[in-house]
C-alpha cells in the first residue's frame, strides 16, 4: 500500500519509574517507622507501600519538609510578591503527592560532567524535541545542556529556563531524583530542588486533588516544590453555556472575577505551568458535560477508537482478482451507522432495515465492477465475555434511545430522528441472515467461524494455500496473528477514489513505540466485543480527553512495567467501584485470544496453541461441543444460541429496543417461554455427551440483575425425541398431497390442512428405518415436530384445538394473500398469533397509555379496539420502498414487538434443535450442498418492524371517517398514503390484506372455546364489529 496522509502521534509518552507495589499484608506498622515523629508521616508511607502513590520511594516520606515549613514557604512568597491569591492545595503533610520522574530507571541517562555538550547527549529525548513533541519553550540544546553541568549548576539553569521562559514546567523534564541519602531532611525555605514541578501534560497517575482538600494553601512560584496537584485535568474543557475553552483561560476569567485586582505576569506564568489544571474544578461544569456517556454504569468504548496508525491507500486496480476476507459483523455495522446507507428509524421501528438488502446488492456490484470478490466471514458461538459485552452495550444504547423517544414526544423530530441513529440500538448479528440470503443468491461463498470471525480470518491470512488475498474488518482484527496490513471497510468516497484504505499492524507497533505484546494488551484494555474498556481509561480525571485512545492504554501500561496486573493493582480504587472483576475478565479474553478456536481448510475444528492448553480451559474457551454441531453452524443449518446455551451454561436475555420491562413481558421472558427452552436443550443434550445432559442453563435477565431462571431439561430426557421421532413421509407421498392441497410442502399450511385428510396422516408414522433425505422430507418433518412439541398435533397425529384454530386461520386468509403477496409470511404471521394468545399476549388489555403511540380517540372500547387491531397488524410486514422509513412512530406498540420477538425467537430455537436432533440421530441425511436454504427456508427466521401496525392504528385512529361512502374511503386512502406513508408500495392493499388477516385471526379465536377467556372472547367480537364499519 502507498503511503498517503501519515499522521504520527502526537501524544505524550511520559513514563514513571518502576514502582514497589506490595499488598496490605506486607505493610509495615507504626512501630517499624523512623521515630522521629517531626519528619515521619506513617500514612503517606503505608500508601506509598501499597503501590497508591507511583514515583515516589518508600523513603520519600520521612524527607518531606514539615507541613508548617512549606506555609512558611508559601507565606513568604505571598508577602514578598504581594499577591493575595490564595490557591487550593493541601497543606497537609499526610496528603503531599509528587509527580513521577520523567525517565524509567531503564532510560534514564547517567550525569557527566564533560564539558563538551555532544557528550552523554540522550538522543531520544533530543528528537523528540527536534520533533515539537515537548513545549517550545525547551530550548533545543537543553538534552546536551544537562549533561553538561553539575547539580548545582544544573539547578541554576534549570531556573534561568523557567524564568526566561515563563515555563516552571521545565524543571520537570531535567531534574533527577538522587538517593534518599542525598535529599536534605530539613531543606531550608526556599530551596527544595530536588522534587520536580507540576507536569505540563495531564499525568494520570495522580489522584485528583480536589478529594484532598482539608485547607488552602499557598505554593511558592519558580521552584520545585512537592504538591498534590491534581494532574488529571484536559488542556480543553467546556464553560457553563457549553463553549470550548482552554482550562487556563477558565482559570484566569475565574480569578479576576474573584480578585478584581490586575494579576501580574509572573502569576500568569505559574498558573498556566502549575494551577492551570489544579483549580478549574467541577463547580465551573456543574457535570463533566463532554463525558461521552449517559449512564456511567453501563458506559461502553465505541469499537471504532482511535489507533493512531497511518492510513495507507491502494488502487482498486492493483486488488485486481483479489478475493478478500470480509469481518461480517464490522460489515454490516458499518452499513448500519454510516451514510448512505444507515436508517436512523430502525431503533424505533424495530425488525431489519428496510433498504439494507438494495444497499448490500449495490455494494457487492461495485466489488464485482472492479474485479474483487468478498469472502464473508461471520462470528460463530459467543467467545467467553461477549454476551455479558452485549448486554453492557444495549443498556448503554437504551439510555439514548429513552432521550430520542422524550424528543419524539416533545415534537422535536428531526432531533429524535438523529438522536435515533445515534444511538446503537441494533446488532448486526440479527442481520445475518439477510446478508447471507443476499450471498446465497448471488452464488458466493462465505464461512461461519466456530467463534470469533476475526480469528478466523487471522487463520486464512497466513495460510500457505493463500485463500485469501488480504483480511478487512474492525480494529479486533489486530489481536490475533494476522500476517500485518488490514483493509478498512470502504467508504462512498473510497469506492469514488477507486481505493481502499487501511492500516500496517507493524507500522503501528513501531509509531506507537512498542511492542506486539504490549500493543494487543492495549487493545483489550480499550475494550473489545468480548471484554469491558478498562475502567480508569473512562474516568476523567485521568484520562481527560473523551474518548479515550489506544495511546492512553499504552501510556497506562508504561507507567506501571508495561504489565496490565500492575495497573490494575494502581487503580484498584476504581477496579473496585466499577467492575471489580474486570482483571479476571482480561485474563480470561487474553488467553481465549491465545488459543482461539477456527476451522481449517479440511473443516476440522483447531485449536491455537493447543499444547499449552491449561486445565481451567473451559473458563476461557467454554464447554466443547460435537464437531457435527460446529458443521451445522457452519453451514447456517442452525443459530449459535443453541450451542452457547451448553458452551458457556448460560443465556442472557437482552434488551429491548423500547426499554420497557411490563410485567406481561417479564413474565413472559421469565416464566412462560422457560418451559420452551427446556424442551430445546432437552432435543439436544440427549444427543450428546452424557455429561451436558446433566448440566443446568442458568438465564439472566437485562431487567433485573438480580433475578436468575434456571432451565433445568435432564427431566426431559429422553421422552422429549421419544415423542416426535416417529414423525417422517416420503417425497412420494408429499407430492400427491401437495398437489391435492394445492400448497408446498414444507410450508406451515401443508403441515396443518394435511392432517386434516385422515387417509393421509396415517402415513405421517415414520418407520423406523426409513431416512429422510431432500429438502421437502426434511422441512415438512421438521414443521410436523415443531407443532407437536408446541401442542398443535397430539400423539396420534391429529390436530387439537389450538391445530384447529389455527387451521381455520390458514384457510380463511388463504384466499386473499394469493391475489397480493408472500402467503409464506402471512402463514407464519397466523401461527406467532395463536402463540400470542395462548400467551396471554395478543388481547386489548395492557394497553400502556403512558407510552407514545397508542389509540387516544373514541371511547375506552374505541381505543380498545383499535389497539387490538393495530397489535394484530404488527405481526404483518408493510411493503415500502428501498429507501428509509418516513412516517409516525409508536414506543406503545414497539414493546408489543418485542414480545413478538421474543416469542419468534424462542419458537426459531426449538425449531432449529428439532432439525439437528433429527440429523445427530441420523434419521435423515445430512445435506452436504445448499444448507443454507434449508435453513433459510424453515419459518420463523424473519423480525417483521412494526409499520402496518402504526399504519393501520394511524389510519383508524387519527384519519378514518365514520361517514365516508365506499368510494371517498378509497379515494381517502389515497391522501393518507401521501401525508403518512410516502415510500409505501401499495399501502390499500397491505391495509386490506391487514383487515382480512384479523377477520381470520378472528375465527381461530372463535374455534378455541374454553381455551380462551370469555372477557378475551368479547373483545375480539367488539374490535370485529368495530372494523367492520369501517372496511
């Protein structure tokens, strides 16, 4: 790649020296400590011993002048300059904090006391001079000057820089720290030369100075005095009207406002060197405004954090034949937050974009335009941490959300809309299989990794066959042994360019001033898709520029020997605030990123380092699981929740996009789909290893921390296949019937209205030797146990009344969704019905006033009505052009979504366990070819958004006239899809197919008897009669 733009790093790499960090236990007592009680401070050196205070030497603590020394100090400073400015800094003694040294023990150079400048000259820091990396007031020969002089000739200069050049800083960057002996115990006033100055960069090292406050206190100006300056403070803040401005500026306004009197320049030199960042406190704020996160509690790196690195380009025409491996979940994300291509509503809107599936056809052609191909390559099963990430990152996004919704509600909507597409309330994992559709169709291949698609494709970057050409993805790629350049995903302007960028892993390395090792240690402590940031490099005080960098981490790790255990150690106050476990964590990602888990070309499963594999693997790599599973994940046959559910024991219920717990909903999540669950891992453990059938799955929930579900599925075992193992018909058979019917094979209605033929249904009992094999034996005999688990069919193969119903629904709308559109979808729309209401979900109770976008016109029954219609509507797919969604919103039936969602998802789960059951018992053949549209094919794999359903309750609701004839209903329709819905496709014809489609859910209501409530059963009559005024 050609260099285009090189942009180095600008930032500091101040180091401190290697410091002792001992535990509590080796603390010495009071009694161990120098007697002489006028110079020692048993608290300062207790802290010192712990590790709390860096840079400073255990004996530090009994040279320290004597608190009334350095007011006497101050004072006489205050006197002589005439200047009443009192500054806050602590006066006492037990709370005196120095910064760290600028050289590690390992760099820093050795005095002489040559008289040639050239000799002894530290290179290094002279470059960085050279280089404008220090303040210009250093002057450029200042690296040769220091070596150049004695003490205190040395002291001499030093003062004459910070004199001259108004910079008291300076001193920092050239005084060393002699032995302990060396140090004068009771300096006279006025001459302390051997602690240095306040750094002029922020140090993070320093515990701010406004939680050790007891009095204020004067400090001497143009020496090197020892204070607890708070060194933490951002060069840049914002003032009280939210404007950027330098903290010295601040400073300064905030002074003269309290002082009035002119302050003279010798102040303003000292307050820019050493006040600057000591006094602008958070009154002068109120709250951190430019802290990046609403909710400190669930505050989460964005992925895309600055690396530093050079970016580097290359010609579309040099990629020629080029195939490369494409990060799909950095893909996909991309899509999803970058123009043109993202759709702010989806947040609000729920189930997959509307326009993303034109946008990946776009995308795809211009890589075919310029002669590239795209292997994709998506995350398998959960790497250990990445649910927990997940959880973390979805509460954070709905923290943003709850603010879109409150600008929604106030009438601000182009702010709403905005702060919508801001807010990461959607993973690109649930768009999977919209991308691999897209592929499929296209005849390109992809790979589903057994874990981590970014190991998986560092294990094709430096294969030997060389199957692909280059690797393109997030920055997590960087953890794992890729062989050294990385692609960024394009931009609009890189495919205009006729380029891709991207980043060299080892120019990085070296720009960074480090090591491979130390770099990927950075990297997780700037927080990855499976493991927290770091929590100090969140804090303000330390770090001060929001979001923080990979340069923080790295200058995090120098400051404590490049190791992340003592850093950890070092911020073990914040550790303990905010995640304590958060060492164990990082260990845990480090060596599930040492031995990661990948396919090889063959398709055996690998194992990375697999001879230093420990004993406690499992904690970091989780349960192994059959190979044959890993195989059907690869092929898309089934979803990785089956299998995380075993491999790591547990399963986290997510957030919702509403962020609204009802209490239909949480009994729902927490009680009522539990039972599905069990019957899912049941289909599976019975399978396997004997042990997994004898391990519990413990559910957590995003609600309630606190509250744990444990699905227990050994007591169904092995009856749960016992019960549904004789199911399986022949293609002959199937087709006879097809044609009869009229319906596909495969489909829920063939599997419902063919059990309604008894001659038929006697052929349904599988012999036991009989194998299916073929997409129709398979997709049919799956459909037949999915609907006898759920009780739709009972043992004898008959439909029970819930199977009634729900036929009489599949027959009644069967009619009018041939003349429009997709009847696959409408079918599965029937059956999440009936799942509803044998739920207890689809009714007009629960109604949620309080929630924006439910019915407000009318009576009580009118809103009623109306709601249980539009409810009824969200469970169908409004047809709109490839473009983003304009129109109204409803928070009120975006909750009802996710309970549909989580009833779909639920139900996809135990289909999916039924089809690897039936293959892990060999009782049908596995496919080798087109697994993907098998699975594909199975219903329940589509999240419909909740448009027809605000469509239809807006219509209703807000626009519909009782009084309107036949012919100015249709002509009104007209309007209403010119204010409303502009990109709609055929809005009358959805809002029909949307009115027949509850007339039909309407029979099967009526066809249920005692299975529903005769309250229930009235208010579907009410809302039948309501609608049929008005249809």
């Amino acid at each position: 790649m050609e260099g285009k733009h090189p942009e180095g790093s600008k930032a500091h790499e101040a180091q401190a020296p290697k410091e002792e960090n001992l535990s509590e236990d080796r603390r010495p007592s009071d009694d161990s400590v120098n007697t002489d009680d006028t110079t020692v401070d048993p608290t300062l050196l207790g802290r010192l011993h712990r590790g709390e205070v860096q840079g400073i030497p255990s004996s530090a603590a009994v040279t320290l002048p004597p608190p009334t020394q350095l007011q006497q100090i101050g004072q006489q400073f205050v006197e002589r300059r005439d200047n009443r400015v009192v500054l806050q800094v602590t006066s006492n003694a037990r709370e005196l904090l120095t910064a760290p040294t600028f050289y590690p023990p390992a760099r820093r150079p050795t005095q002489t006391t040559s008289s040639s400048a050239a000799e002894g000259v530290d290179e290094q820091l002279l470059e960085r001079i050279q280089r404008g990396e220090l303040s210009p007031a250093i002057p450029r020969d200042a690296a040769a000057e220091y070596f150049s002089h004695g003490d205190s000739a040395l002291q001499s200069h030093i003062n004459n820089i910070a004199h001259r050049e108004q910079e008291a800083f300076v001193a920092q960057y050239f005084t060393t720290r002699p032995s302990p002996s060396a140090i004068p115990r009771n300096p006279p006033p006025m001459d302390i030369p051997y602690f240095p100055v306040q750094q002029h960069h922020p140090n993070p090292n320093v515990v701010p100075v406004q939680t050790f406050i007891p009095a204020p206190s004067i400090v001497p100006y143009g020496y090197p005095v020892a204070v607890a300056a708070n060194q933490g403070y951002p060069h840049w803040t914002v003032d009280a009207n939210g404007a950027k401005k330098d903290c010295y500026t601040l400073l300064v306004e905030r002074l003269e406002r309290e002082h009035a009197g002119t302050l003279s320049e010798e102040f303003h030199a000292y307050a820019k060197a050493q006040g600057g960042r000591m006094e602008i406190v958070l009154a002068e704020r109120g709250v951190p405004r430019n802290f990046p996160y609403a909710n400190l509690d669930y505050t989460v790196q964005e992925s895309n954090f600055s690396v530093g690195a050079t970016i580097y380009s290359m010609s579309l025409a040099d990629l020629k034949d080029a195939v490369l491996g494409v990060e799909a979940t950095s893909y996909l994300q991309h899509m999803l937050d970058d123009t043109p291509t993202n759709e702010p509503l989806l947040a609000a809107l729920g189930g997959d974009p509307i326009a993303l599936k034109a946008h990946i056809e776009n995308d795809l052609n211009r890589w075919k335009e310029n002669k590239m191909r795209p292997l994709f390559v998506f995350d398998g099963q959960s790497v250990v941490g990445k649910d927990e990430m997940a959880l973390r990152q979805a509460r954070a996004a709905l923290t943003k959300t709850q603010k879109a919704w409150d600008m929604y509600s106030k009438n601000q909507p182009e702010e709403a809309v905005r702060a919508f597409g801001a807010s990461g309330s959607v993973r690109a994992q649930d768009l999977y299989r919209l991308l691999q559709e897209v592929l499929d169709d296209r005849k390109l291949e992809y790979l589903i990794a057994p874990f981590s698609a970014c190991a998986q494709l560092a294990y094709l970057d430096r294969l030997d066959e060389q199957l692909v050409d280059g690797v393109m993805g997030s920055k997590e790629l960087l953890l794992y042994d890729i062989v050294d350049s990385m692609f960024n995903h394009p931009t609009a302007a890189d495919w205009e360019k006729k380029q891709f960028t991207g980043i060299y892993k080892s120019e990085l390395v070296t720009k960074l001033n480090t090591t491979p090792e130390m770099l990927a240690d950075a990297l997780l402590m700037v927080g990855t898709s499976f493991l927290s940031p770091f929590p100090p490099l969140q804090v303000e005080s330390i770090i001060s520029s929001q979001p923080y960098t990979l340069t923080d981490a790295i200058n995090l790790l120098r400051t404590s020997d490049k190791s992340v255990t003592n850093t950890c150690v070092s911020f073990h106050d914040i550790l303990e605030k905010r995640d304590p476990d958060w060492l164990d964590k990082y260990r845990k990602a480090k060596m599930a990123v040492k031995h990661c888990i990948t396919v090889d070309v063959k398709g055996n499963i690998h194992i990375r380092e697999y001879d230093n594999l420990t004993n406690d693997q499992h904690l970091y790599l989780g349960l192994q699981m059959p190979a044959e599973l890993y195989h059907y994940l690869s092929k898309a046959l089934i979803g990785p929740t089956i299998m995380n559910c075993f491999v790591h024991r547990d399963l986290i219920v997510l957030p919702t996009l509403d962020g609204f717990a009802s209490d239909e909903y949480k009994k729902l999540v927490s009680r009522d789909l539990v039972p599905l669950k069990e019957t899912t891992a049941a289909l599976i453990s019975s399978r396997i290893h004997r042990a997994i059938q004898h391990y519990e799955i413990v559910m957590k929930f995003w609600f309630d921390d606190s509250l744990k579900q444990t699905i227990v599925h050994r007591n169904l075992q092995p009856q749960t296949n016992q019960k549904i193992d004789p199911w399986g018909v022949k293609d002959k058979e199937l087709k006879a019937q097809a044609t009869k019917l009229n319906l596909t094979p495969g489909s829920l209605a063939f599997a419902i209205l063919s059990l309604e033929d008894g001659e038929f249904r006697a052929k349904t009992f599988r012999k036991p030797d009989v194998v299916l094999e073929g997409k129709s034996e398979i997709s049919a005999s799956v459909l037949w146990r999915l609907l006898h688990l759920r009780n739709y069919i009972n043992d004898q193969h008959e439909l029970t009344s819930y199977g009634k119903a729900l036929a009489a629904i599949l027959k009644s709308i069967g009619p009018h969704i041939k003349n429009y559109w997709n009847a696959r979808h409408v079918e599965e729309a029937a059956f999440l019905a009936m799942e509803l209401i044998r739920f207890d979900i689809l009714n007009s109770r629960n109604r949620h006033n309080d929630l924006i976008g439910g019915a407000l016109r009318g009576s009580d029954e009118d809103k009623a009505n109306c709601i249980l219609i539009g409810r009824t509507a969200c469970l169908l797919k409004l047809r709109h052009a490839p473009i983003g969604y304009t129109g109204p919103l409803s928070k009120n039936f975006l909750n009802f979504h996710s309970m549909i969602k989580a009833v779909r998802e639920t139900d996809r789960d135990l289909l999916e366990a039924v089809l690897a059951s039936m293959l892990l018992n060999a009782q049908a053949v596995r496919p080798n070819d087109d697994c993907g549209r098998l699975g594909r094919s199975l219903p329940l794999c589509t999240d419909v958004d909740t448009s027809l359903g605000i469509a239809v309750k807006t219509y209703l609701d807000d626009f519909f006239k009782a009084e309107w004839s036949a012919e100015e209903r249709k002509e009104m329709t007209e309007q209403y899809v010119d204010k409303y819905l502009p990109h709609s496709v055929n809005f009358p014809e959805d809002l029909n197919v949307a009115f027949k489609f509850f007339d039909a859910v309407y029979e099967g209501v009526s066809q249920l008897g005692d299975e529903v409530s005769q309250t229930d059963k009235t208010a579907w009559e009410n809302a039948k009669a309501y609608l049929d005024k008005r249809h």
